[in-house]
C-alpha cells in the first residue's frame, strides 16, 4: 500500500494521523527524543486537536504496509518511531491540506512559536487544582499579558483559513476558553480571600497601575 492508497482508504482519520506525525516531527511536544514521536506524544497531540481515539491501528497499517515510519525505540512503556521519508510526508500533508500558500506557513510557524501545546497543557493541569498557588498565578499573568494577544491576532488573521488551520484554531479556542475559566476562578478567590481586607482604593491594570515585573514564563 502507498500512502495515497492510505489516505483514499482512512480518508479525514488517516490525513489527520499524517498530520499528527508531521507537525509533532517538526514541532515536538516532548524533550525527551528516541526518534521522532512516540505514542504518548501523538496522543496527546490529538487530544489537544480534540479527537479522542486510538491511533495505534494507523501506526501498524502506516509502518508495516506503508512503510513511511519505523519504530525506533521500543519497551514495555514506550513506543518511539522515526519518520522514513519526511520530504514525502511533508509534500502529502501539504499537498492535501493546501498549504503551500506562504501565507499560510508563516501564521503556522508563529503559531507554533509559542508552544501552544506546551500552554495547553498547563492550563490545563491548572485548572484542574483547588487551590492556585502564587507561583501560578504569576505563570498564569504571563500567558494572559504575553500569549493571548499572539492567541487573538491569530485567530483574527486566520478566519480567511478557517479549512486549512482549523486545528490551530481549534487549539487557540481552547487555550482562550481555559485561559477565561481560570480567570473566573481566580476572581472568585481573590473576592472571597479579600472580602475583609480590601482598601478603599485600588489601583487595577491600565494607567498609573504597576507593571508585571516577572515576565518570565516555564512551563
């Protein structure tokens, strides 16, 4: 089987595998590297795409029958491939997604700059605690000052490209959806810490307010 024959037989599950395999080649989620991307990296990848199922039976049919991976570390808890062509693989993915508007690469390659997957991830293990601690709430300031704007001007950018980025947007809609919970969150205990201890004045974000002095952001 070539991997055309792949595409026309796994149609959007199997462009969207492609995908996955790509952009966690170029752009990896993990700093751990025993080839290219693994399982957990893939997985999680398409998670954040917001799709929910098994890509093992792809990865078989993609290494076996296709052959443009291979697996290149293996144990009883991971499973490393390395993608065999990458050229091809970067010319499928392009090709099918229509891509190869310079436009398009550039906004992907800003998007990406950013670590989307990697604020992601954190908001979304954040939002999961009871309580935020201040070394949180400081990381959480430095993605609402210095990432959501990059957040908004990419979606606003990318509304003429809804098709060929969805997933981008899709990512940069869930990173403003969590973003916009914990702020609520945080508003609600700040309101119930402070409701005793409040000043008669407050000076809040605009003109003559302090500045963010820890602009430094680790996830």
């Amino acid at each position: 089987m070539d991997i055309e024959d792949f595409i026309a037989q796994y149609g959007d599950r199997g462009r969207i595998i492609l995908k996955a395999i790509y952009e966690e080649t170029i752009y990896p989620s993990s700093d751990t590297k025993l080839g290219d991307f693994s399982f957990k990296s893939l997985k999680r990848r398409l998670t954040n795409y917001g799709l929910n199922y098994n890509p093992s039976p792809l990865l078989r049919i993609l290494e076996r029958e296709v052959g443009i991976i291979e697996t290149s570390y293996k144990s009883s808890n991971q499973h490393w491939w390395k993608v065999v062509n990458l050229n091809l693989l970067k010319r499928i993915v392009e090709n099918r997604l229509h891509e190869n508007d310079p436009r398009i690469r550039l906004l992907r390659v800003q998007f990406y700059s950013i670590d989307p997957l990697g604020v992601l991830e954190y908001l979304k293990r954040t939002s999961r605690k009871k309580r935020l601690l201040e070394n949180d709430k400081r990381k959480f300031r430095t993605i609402v000052f210095d990432v959501l704007p990059i957040i908004v001007r990419f979606l606003e950018d990318t509304e003429e490209y809804e098709e060929e980025l969805s997933i981008e947007r899709e990512m940069s809609t869930q990173i403003l959806d969590l973003a916009e919970m914990l702020s609520f969150k945080l508003s609600g205990s700040a309101n119930t810490s402070r409701r005793h201890s409040l000043p008669l004045e407050t000076r809040g974000i605009g003109e003559n307010s302090e500045s963010i002095s820890d602009k430094r952001y680790s996830l």
